[in-house]
C-alpha cells in the first residue's frame, strides 16, 4: 500500500529565502529517500511550504523518521501539520 507523508509549514510572518534549499540538502543527505521527496512552495502565497515524501509501502522506521525530523525541526519556523495518506486502490 502506498503513503504519502506530506508536511505543511506556514512561516511565521517572513518569506522562506533559504529554507527550501536548508530542506532539500537535508533530505539529500538521507540517500534512501531523497528520490521519493518533492517540496514545493504554495503559488501566490511565498509563506507557505509542502514536503511530500512518497513510500511504495507502510514506511519503515528509517524512512519515517525523516519525516518526523523534519517535522520537528520546521516548527522553530512557524506552524507545521504533518499528516500520512494511503493511496485508495
């Protein structure tokens, strides 16, 4: 079954300058999962970030704990949501 883990984070007042490029170099570093990940900025609103993390299957603690690392580490730069989806069949 597939999931989709998607993180949401609304900055706290300020545009995001660095932060994406910050994300994607820390997913990078986790080799494992670094295909299966795509950020994106919300169109017309510069404050708004998604983190899409795509597992084939349940997520292994491995994989899920990049999710949750960066969950964790996005909340000092405003309010995150991070939520798991499984793909209907």
């Amino acid at each position: 079954m597939s999931i989709l883990e998607i993180i949401q984070l609304r900055l706290a007042g300020k545009p995001p300058g660095d932060l994406c490029e910050q994300i994607k170099e820390s997913i990078a570093a986790n080799e494992e999962v670094a295909a299966k990940v795509a950020v994106f900025r919300r169109d017309g609103l510069d404050t708004d970030i998604a983190i899409h993390i795509y597992h084939d299957e349940t997520p292994d603690s491995g994989s899920a704990t990049l999710g949750l690392q960066l969950a964790s580490e996005l909340k000092a730069n405003g309010l995150v949501q991070h939520t798991f989806w499984k793909q209907l069949k």
